[in-house]
C-alpha cells in the first residue's frame, strides 16, 4: 500500500479540524505555538493570553486539575454586547423606548458570576431574574441599581410575594409575573397587608412553536404561563379590585435555546398582539418581557440545528426591535421597554472546563513480527495472509475474513487449542487489518455500510481526570454538545480518533458526541501522549446551568473553580480562587461524618495493633493515610 502523501500539519489546519474560529466568535484563538488561547477584545486588537500560561499560574498556585476557569473578561463583554447591539438597534430603527436586560439566576448562580453581573451591568441597568425565593433573596441582596429590572418568574406562595414587595419598598422595580390564576390572590392579599402597590406581569402561553431541543418550552402544552382565557380572568379580577394600573408587564417564554430567528420574528410579532389588546383592555403595560432563547453556537455550524444557531447577535437585536416597532406603530401603541432574559448567551462563553488525560486505551496493533512463529495456527495464517492482500478492490473481503479468522482463534482459545501468545498475535493482525482499511475508505467510490461507522468502532479510549456527571451534566442528560479540543500541541497533526472516558465506574460517564463541520461526530481527532508530558483538553462554553446540575456521581465533588481577570497589557491576575470538593467534603453531603469515620478506622486499627496483625507504626502510617484522604482532592492527583 502506497504510503498517504506527506504534507506539514498547521496551526491554521487545527483552527479549521477543531472548528474554533467558527465558535470561539472572537473570544478563542490558536498561537503560533500551537496553544488555544483566550481573546479579550480591546479597541486597537484583542490581548491574547495562552491557557496553558493560565494553567502554568494554577498549578503554582496549588490547584491541580480539573479546573473549571471563569474569565471575567468574556462575561463582562458578553453584557456589554448585549446591550450596545440593542442600543444601536433601538437608533437606527428610530424606537421610541428603552431595553432593559435581565440575566436569569438560575443559569448560573454562583456567587461570583452574579456579582460581577450586577456590578459591570450596573452602567446598563442590567437587572436578575428569580425563579424561586432563594433567588429572590439574592438579587434584592446584589441590585442597587434603582432603574433595573427584578423579573420573578415561578410559582410564588406568600413569603415570596412578601420579599418581593419589601424589595418595592426599597424603590427596586420587582415585577410579579402571573404564571398560574391562583397567584393573583396571593398578591393582592400580601399587597393590601403590607400597604405596597405591587408592579405585576403576566405569562403568556404563545401559540408559537420552536424547533430544537426546548421545543416542549412552548405552544399551547408549555408548562407555565396563562392561557388566553386565564389571561381575561385575571385582567377582569384586576378591574374589579381597581389594581389594573399595576399590570405594567407582558411576558412570554418560547424556549432556552432558540436555533431559527424565524421562530424568534414569529414570537415576538404574536406576542405583540397581545400586548396591543391588553392596552386596549386599560392596562398601562409599558414593559414588553421576551423571556429567554439567544441560542450559543455550540458546534460553529451556523445553522438552525438544535446546538447552533443561524443568526447573528446583531440580527437578533435588530429584528425583535423592527418587529415591536412595526406591531405598535399599526396600532399606534406607544413602543414598550424590551425586556430579554438572556442567560445561557451570557455566561457559556466565559467558562471553560480544563482537565489532564491519564491514560489511553489504543486500538490499534502492538507491533507486528516480520514473520509468524513456526507451527502456527491454520487461522493465524491466514489472517497473516489476509493482511497481505488487503487493498481497495478487497476491503469488504477481506475484512470479512478477519472477522471470521479471529472468531477462530477465540474459539479455539476457549477450547485450549491455541495459547495466549498466539491468541494476542491474532488480535493485533486484526486490528492492523481494520486500521489499515480505515486508511483506505476515502479512496473508495463507495463505503461498504458495514464499514461506514469503522471510526467509532475504532476510537481509542482516553481517560480524562473530570466527571461528566459533576462538570458536563448535560453532555449526559440531553445529549448537549460542547466544543472539546487539545489546548496544546496544535502545530501538530491529531492523528487518533478518540472518544473520552472519565473517571466514574459508569457507562455512561464518557464523551463520544462532537462537531464537527460536517455536523455531529462520535470520534474527536486527539494526539498520542508523550512520555512524562501532561496532556490537556478543555471543554468549552460550559458557563450555562452545568456548575448548579452536577451531582456526586461516584462522590466526585466540585472542581477547583478560579477566576481570571486579563489586563490591558496581556498579563492576568487570578481574582478568585475556590478550592474544589474534600472527599470529607462529598461524605458530609451524603450525611456521613468524617470524624466518625476517623473514628470508626481509629478503632479497627487499634484492634489489629492488639491482636498482632499490624505494629503501631503501621497504625500511625494508616491512620495518617486515611486522614490525608479525607481532606484530599475527589480527583486523581499526580505524585
């Protein structure tokens, strides 16, 4: 077989492999030392810093990996796209009102993101929305900001309306969405008690659909909001208790993420007829609340496909403010302050995922002799021989023979006919046939549909040092996908197909769904690792819902989380460090308590110092052991 011919591997070929120019959107780029670096946009040109310059500052730091590392820079840029693209949009469409952004807590409720929300926001009066009373709590606790916006969404009971009505008293603009006829009750009742007008919304349910993986979010079977009926009800009870004048807010929800900016035009233009009408019923509305659905790129496709998205930012802002506009001015409504509550576009990007490869599973051939061994097996010969004839006008042959000649050989194993040795020869010579008639397939006209799915059959399996079921929850729930790359040796051709196993004991703990630019993969391309050199992957754009849905699969706990804020001048300062889960820490969750299990091994080890099993020495070196354990890292941690 003629051997593939030789061209140097480039930076700009991993860019194109790894798709990164595609959903990195500015914010991720590759060295001329083949490192993924981090973009901040700047006037002038983007200050780049590599992740491995970030990670050198970890690990001097103490942190091991897995890290999740937030980026302060991206989050701060993502809130100011935001609200420039619906500033200029707003100017050039002549719009005669305002845009107020909400960042929905429960995407991410992590202190620290929340704050550095609330307090970048503040220049655009960037405002939180609360889904329960915790939530509540935090963001009556973070917003000062007196022009604002509080959105509470979720069912509410009176404690909850209580909160929100004290935030009024404090001059904060919190808003009661209606989602079911009961809450109305709750409100005026809590109102009239405590002596504050409240500011109230009402959920619509659109008959709009969306497509993707939210599409169940909306239509006439979403799980919360009115119905059109509900709707009447509760503007008539309004009426009647002489409170209209509080229903301020209309709000709808069609879906987290929306993939076609058709679906998004048709929303907003039914929503607005139901804004019109309801200010023709007598409530003064002025707030016109879209709920979520700027959909993140995740695989770079720009299409409507669930992961993607085939709109720009840009477009998205311009084409909600031409639609209100145009719907009020025909029925010469005055234009509503436009309400988005963008989360998942807000904080995906500013977080990344980093973890070490530990080990490889290859499956591919150890070796192979330059002859048999005499006197060997009929069907070790003949795998040999079929090897030798492999090429493009025999593939489906011959790979049907190698299935078949190694079947032999595990029969005759099983019956002691043939040895270990001879039964390892026969493995290899298999995989080097099926290897080498991976080679082959693009030269084929035609792929034999046996052979079509040969890479993921073939995927060497890499053992990274992070749970899916901790970090990348999604991943295994919903099929979510990520961008998954090397953040290094990208001058480098990858030349592995690879899936990525973690460290659970489960089945399912594993990545093995990709994009690519041919859409939805199975195999990642990765690079052989290199003795006495870590190996690094990041996941990327994980900043949205994973950190609050993990859970303690196998009591793997948090990671270490840190924040980094890059300057100016292409250096960076670790603003926040947080040390990742003990496993004391994990026991403690699952209500056990570590001293009394200290205690518990105490007590066994004295036991074997009495009956002569071990010395005290021995006892003094497991319990130190045991102890070091529990305050030690969840993950695996390098000598």
């Amino acid at each position: 077989m003629n051997a593939p011919e030789y061209r140097e591997w480039t930076v700009a070929d991993s860019a194109s492999l790894y798709g990164v120019n595609d959903w990195g959107v500015g914010y991720f780029g590759l060295s001329n030392k083949g490192e993924m670096a981090v973009l901040v946009p700047r006037k002038e040109q983007p200050v780049s810093i590599s992740l491995l310059d970030i990670i050198a500052g970890l690990e001097q730091r103490g942190h091991a990996m897995p890290v999740l590392l937030r980026i302060e820079n991206l989050l701060d840029d993502r809130i100011r796209s935001l609200n420039q693209c619906f500033a200029e949009a707003i100017k050039n469409q002549h719009y005669r009102g305002e845009y107020r952004g909400v960042f929905p807590i429960k995407v991410n409720q992590q202190c620290h993101v929340v704050e550095e929300i609330a307090k970048f926001g503040g220049q655009y009066h960037h405002g939180l929305e609360a889904g329960s009373k915790a939530e509540l709590i935090i963001a009556m606790s973070h917003l000062r900001d007196r022009e604002a916006c509080i959105i509470c969404n979720g069912y509410k009971d009176a404690e909850f309306v209580e909160l929100g009505l004290h935030a009024r008293k404090l001059g904060l603009k919190c808003f009661f969405v209606i989602e079911t006829p009961s809450e109305l009750g709750i409100i005026l009742e809590q109102s009239r008690r405590l002596g504050v007008e409240p500011l109230i919304g009402v959920r619509v349910k659109l008959a709009a659909k969306v497509e993707g993986h939210w599409f169940e979010d909306s239509g006439d079977r979403s799980l919360f909001g009115l119905s059109i009926t509900q709707l009447v009800d509760v503007v008539d009870k309004l009426r009647d208790e002489g409170m209209l004048h509080c229903l301020q807010l209309m709000h709808y929800h069609i879906g987290s993420q929306i993939p076609n900016i058709r679906n998004i035009r048709d929303g907003v233009q039914e929503a607005c007829r139901y804004y019109v009408d309801l200010v023709k019923e007598g409530a003064p509305l002025g707030y016109l609340d879209l709920g979520g659905g700027l959909a993140v790129d995740y695989t770079g496709a720009q299409t409507n496909e669930t992961h993607s998205k085939n709109y720009s930012l840009e477009e998205y802002c311009v084409d909600i403010v031409e639609t209100i506009s145009e719907a009020m001015d025909s029925y010469e409504v005055p234009h509503p302050t436009i309400i988005t509550e963008s989360g998942r576009a807000t904080v995906a990007y500013s977080s990344v995922l980093l973890f070490n490869i530990l080990d490889v599973s290859y499956f591919k051939s150890n070796g192979l002799p330059d002859a048999l061994p005499d006197e060997c097996a009929e069907s070790l010969t003949n795998l040999w021989a079929t090897l030798q004839v492999l090429g493009e006008d025999n593939v489906q042959e011959c790979c049907n023979d190698a299935v078949h000649y190694r079947e032999e050989m595990r029969r005759m194993f099983r019956q002691g006919q043939v040895q270990l040795r001879e039964l390892a020869l026969a493995e290899n010579l298999y995989l080097e046939v099926l290897q080498r008639t991976r080679l082959l397939l693009p030269r084929l006209r035609r792929i034999p549909p046996e052979l079509q799915n040969l890479d993921e059959a073939l995927a060497d399996i890499y053992y990274g040092n992070f749970s899916l079921f901790q970090s990348l929850p999604d991943a295994w729930a919903i099929d979510q996908i990520f961008p998954v790359m090397p953040i290094h040796r990208l001058d480098e051709e990858p030349l592995n197909k690879a899936v990525i196993a973690d460290l659970t004991c489960d089945s399912d703990g594993k990545l093995d769904l990709f994009a690519n630019a041919d859409g939805e993969t199975r195999t990642l391309p990765l690079h052989d690792l290199k003795e006495g050199e870590e190996y690094y992957l990041g996941v990327f754009l994980v900043g949205a819902y994973q950190e609050t849905l993990g859970d303690l699969h196998n009591l793997f706990g948090d990671t270490h989380v840190v924040s980094v804020r890059i300057d100016g001048d292409g250096g960076f300062e670790f603003v926040e460090e947080i040390q990742g889960d003990t496993i004391g820490d994990v026991l403690s969750y699952v209500e056990y308590n570590p001293k009394e299990l200290y205690e518990q091994f105490r007590v066994s080890a004295e036991a074997a110092v009495k009956s002569g099993s071990i010395s005290v020495k021995e006892r003094q070196n497991m319990l130190r052991t045991f102890g070091n354990s529990l305050n030690g890292y969840t993950y695996f941690e390098r000598d």
